[in-house]
C-alpha cells in the first residue's frame, strides 16, 4: 500500500500546547525533535493518523483542523488495519507501529463526540527503528504488515 505525507506537526513546548504545522520535522528513536513529548515514551513517540479520520468527523458533522487530533504525522492512506509489530516506511526512515492511538481526555476537549467516533481510527503510534533522520511533506508512505 503507497501514499503520501499530507501534513506534518510538533506541539509547541508551551501551556496551550499550540500545534506548528511543518515542511519537515526531523525523527530519532526517541521521537520527533523539538516536539514537547520528545523522548517522554518510546511507545508512543510518533502519533501517525490518516486523512480518513477528519474524513469521518466532517461525515458526522464535526469541524476540526488538521493537527487537532494530536498528530505528528498526517497520510492520505490508512494504518488502521497495523498491529504491534508491522512496519511503515516514511520517505527512507522505518517505522515500527507500537500500539494503537489511544484516546486521551484532550481529544474530548477539541470536541465531545470524537473519543467514541474516533475509538478505533485516532492514529497508530510508532516509532523509528531504521535510518533516522528528516520526514517531509509528500514523501512516500508504504505500509508493510508484519510476517507473524
């Protein structure tokens, strides 16, 4: 499965956890450099989301921008379908998927309705597990699913 990079963030460092839209951000094992959750869980370093997500909330009535679901990293394809274990390749940095996005109370705060719409189809978080290094807009994306 191929795709692209829509769009790119970092959340400012500052109480109102502004989110910066980027050209490129740069990605090591311990997440995206100069994002306020930078090496705070390698588990849940990089937030991936899929276009289909602001899809559904526009089909359900919901208004929200780009970046308002916490992502770092934003595709025009689907992840949702990876467990623990696939990988996703970023122009040339691998990534390993760690767990599906959870839902936090923060996503309730941009809007009521989006933890039980959005229960399975927030995000998969990863992490870089080869050739770290800058991440840009519209930069390949392919999907690979783990061989277990």
């Amino acid at each position: 499965m191929i795709g692209k990079v829509l769009k790119l963030f970092i959340t400012n460092n500052n109480i109102e956890k502004t989110r910066i839209s980027m050209t490129s951000v740069d990605v090591d094992a311990l997440g995206v450099l100069g994002d306020k959750f930078y090496n705070q869980n390698s588990q849940r370093s990089i937030l991936i989301t899929s276009a289909e997500s602001y899809k559904i909330t526009q089909e359900n009535n919901i208004d929200i921008g780009e970046g308002s679901l916490g992502e770092n990293i934003l595709i025009d394809i689907s992840p949702y379908h990876l467990v623990a274990g696939d990988e996703i390749r970023i122009g040339k940095t691998l990534f390993q998927i760690t767990q599906n996005g959870t839902l936090c109370k923060g996503l309730s705060s941009v809007h009521s309705k989006l933890p039980k719409l959005l229960k399975h189809d927030r995000g998969v978080f990863a992490k870089v597990v080869k050739n770290e290094g800058k991440i840009s807009l519209d930069d390949s994306v392919t999907i690979f699913k783990s061989k277990i």
